[in-house]
C-alpha cells in the first residue's frame, strides 16, 4: 500500500507531496510521490491531507474512562481515594473491559496507536484482551497495591505479585509483540517497600518487561513518602530500584536538583500530563530542565477524570503553552519539542524500537489527518498546525503494524456505537450505586 500526503517523517522532516509504502508491519521506503510510484507501480495509493507517525499517549488510565467528570474540581489525592479508586473498586470484569475498550477506542479515534496503560488492580486480563482485539500497541500493567488502599484494591503483597507474574507470562509480547507489560505499582504512598522491591525483582526476570509508576505529582503526596521513608519520592524510588532506562515515571512535577540528578544520570523516562496537572493543580512539570539535562520526556492524557479527553493534539498544545507561560519565553517548548515528545520520546519510553518517525524499516503504525477544516486555513505549516490547531476529531485514518484500525474516520476493529452503548448503560449503574452509597453515608 502507497500512502500519499504532506508527510511528517519526523519533527525536522516534511515532504510536501510525499508518500510512505508499506509492506507487512514494516515502512518500505518513504519519499517524494512521483518517485515513489514510478518506483511501486502496482501499489494501491490512499491520499491523505497529512501522514504522521502514530502518536503515543506516555501515561494513560483507559479503565478510569468510565470517571470522566465525576471527580472534576479536586485535588489529586482526594480525587484519587474518593472518586476513582472507589469507582474502580466497583467495576466488574464485565465492566472492566467496557471501560478499557472506550478508553482505547478514543485513543485510536484521536490518532493515538502506542499507549503507556496504567490499569488497575483487578480484571487487568481484560483490558490485556481489549487491547489485542481493538489492534492498539500498548506496554500495560496491572496496579500493585499493598497498603492505604481501599476495599477491593488492597492486596497482600505476594499476591500481587504472583498475579502479576502470571499476566507477564501470558501476555508480554502477546498479540504479534503488539502488547508488552509494564509492572505497574500505583505509587509509594499505596506500596510498601517489599512490593516496590518485588516489582523490580519481577522486571529483572523477564527481557523487555518495564517499570511505570506515578511519582512527584503532588506536594502532599511527598511529603507522605518523605514522612514514610525519610527520603524524597524519586530517592525513594532509586533506592528500592525503581530508576533505569526500563522505567516510566509520570508526571515528575516536583522534584529538586538531587532528584534531577538522578533521573539524568539512570536514564529514566518521565511523562509530562500538563492538562492533568493544570485541573488538578499539581503544578507545572520543570519539561525544558529535564530535556536540557537529556532526560527522556514523554507526553501523556492521564486519565480522562482529571483531563476529560484523551485527545493527544490537545495535549501537545497544552504542553508548549504552559512552558511558555512558566518560563515566560515564547520560544520555550517549540512545536518540534512537543511533537517529539508525543512520538519518538514516546515510542522511547515504551520500549519500542523503530518506532516514532516514518523511516525505511520502521513499524508502519501511521496516522493520516484531515485539514478541509477552517481552523487549518490558510495552512502555512503543517507542524504547527498539529501542534496548535489540529484535533483528535480531525484523523481520518490509523495503522498499527501495517493493520489499518481506523478508515474513513470509522474504527475498524470493533463497533464503535456497541462500545458507546455499553458505557453509557455502566454509567447509569455507576451513578445509581454512588446515589445508594450517599443515601447510607453518616
């Protein structure tokens, strides 16, 4: 298959009139059209406005997709355990997949094909299913809770983690290599010290199998680490073994030089949520400090009950933007740094190779975009458009591994309207049960 458009190859790289060929999973070449199909004549072509690479969402909540707007106006760790842990508590297996389906659902909708999935501590086989189903790429974990965890989270630590090495074994690198595992202990204030050491023992054991965890988002949730340790987060995390390249921290607001020192010097990944961090008022991440200091920095939704949407472009402008405003430099966080983040960075932090650009050779997981809309014109420059203008309502089309999973605007793999439908009937259940528990509540 030829594809044609202005193609992003990368942030630096625009063709006007370009084509990308695909052979199987893989990029066959990738350059001007009239080259391109003088070279494949036999190809079938699909034109398109704009090609880009898959964009990657480097810190989501798809099972939290059920909460969008239940919890809004909170702080993050009232939030947490008064909202969405409960609701989480409550899905059933059933459930549990609904949720996870409308989550990856939107993100295929929007141009997201690799996420970095926090689950939670139940049901995660389900969400591992969904994902395989629906065609998205995904490095997933089931949450690890051991401690300060509500009814139906808490667990005892060996539990966790032998449940946890049991969905290793099945399913990283499950679904053609599409879907990976990522130990995923929530975050130290709800694990103890065994379980965090535990999830580094786990991820020691088995090649390519990552660490994602929270960490540093919120002030209070510091200064319980530092009141239960003696230490700050990311010192905490470096002691227990929860630093490297194989890790994934989200979000980093507030850390000090130490704790950068430490992220630079292990290789470890962050992801910057800004919508998230903006509508909680946790703060804004130092992202032009780390990547001054070459940390890896990824871009991430978080979940939709403290972002409200999964849209990655949305997120892309938010990013820029609330660099400048910080560093009152209009010239902090330009269009390329964020498109990185959301693409290379991303695919990066994943721990997928060859992925994020569109090169010869490359995982063919590409996006195709529609600019007949007024906010693209006149359209100057494509980059900055995606940045700052474009939505996740305007992509058209997505490719994972050479599969087409969206065409037409139409998700291909699953029935959109059935998934919808589905939400929308655990919703009514979710808002009756909350209605029953209020009515009992001293």
């Amino acid at each position: 298959m030829i594809l044609s458009g202005t193609v992003l190859a990368d942030s630096e790289t625009v063709i006007d009139d370009g084509s990308v060929v695909v052979e199987g999973s893989r990029i066959e070449a990738v350059g001007q059209r009239d080259e391109v199909v003088d070279r494949y004549p036999d190809r079938e072509e699909r034109t398109f406005d704009i090609l880009l690479p898959g964009l990657v969402g480097g810190h989501i909540h798809s099972v939290q997709s059920l909460g969008r707007g239940i919890a809004d106006d909170s702080e993050l760790l009232d939030w947490l355990f008064e909202y969405i842990l409960p609701m989480e508590a409550s899905l059933s297996e059933a459930e549990m997949e609904i949720a996870a389906k409308l989550g990856y659902l939107e993100m295929i909708e929007s141009g997201t094909t690799t996420c970095i999935d926090h689950l939670s501590v139940n049901h995660a086989d389900r969400a591992f299913e969904a994902a395989g189903e629906m065609g998205i790429r995904g490095l997933l974990g089931k949450v690890l809770m051991d401690q300060r965890s509500p009814e139906g989270l808490d667990e005892a630590t060996d539990d966790a983690l032998a449940e946890t090495e049991r969905l290793i074994q099945k399913y990283h690198g499950s679904f053609d290599d599409r879907i990976r595992y990522a130990v995923t202990p929530r975050f130290a204030v709800s694990c103890t010290e065994e379980c965090l050491r535990g999830a580094r023992e786990l991820a020691d054991a088995y090649d390519g199998v990552r660490i994602h965890t929270h960490a540093s988002e919120n002030q209070s949730e510091i200064e319980t680490v530092e009141s239960d340790t003696g230490m700050r987060n990311i010192h905490w995390l470096d002691e227990v073994g929860l630093t490297g390249e194989d890790v994934v921290l989200a979000h980093c607001v507030w850390t000090d030089e130490s704790e950068r020192e430490v992220l630079a010097e292990t290789g470890t990944h962050v992801t910057h949520c800004p919508s998230s961090n903006m509508k909680l008022a946790s703060g804004i991440a130092p992202i032009v400090d780390y990547l001054d200091r070459g940390i890896n920095v990824a871009l991430g939704n978080d979940g939709p009950p403290c972002n409200n949407t999964l849209d990655p472009f949305t997120e892309m402008r938010q990013g820029s933007l609330l660099q400048k405003v910080d560093h009152l430099d209009p010239v902090a966080a330009p269009a390329e740094t964020l498109f990185e983040m959301a693409t290379i960075n991303g695919a990066k932090a994943a721990g997928f190779e060859q992925l994020g650009e569109l090169k010869p050779g490359w995982r063919a997981d590409i996006v195709g975009v529609r600019t007949d809309v007024t906010r693209a014109t006149p359209l100057h420059d494509p980059l900055s458009h995606l940045v700052f203008a474009a939505h996740g309502e305007d992509v058209v089309f997505s490719m994972v591994d050479g599969e087409v999973v969206m065409d037409d605007g139409d998700v291909t793999t699953v029935d959109a309207d059935e998934i919808r439908q589905q939400a929308r009937d655990v919703g009514l259940s979710l808002e009756e049960h909350r209605d029953a528990a209020d009515e009992v509540r001293p």
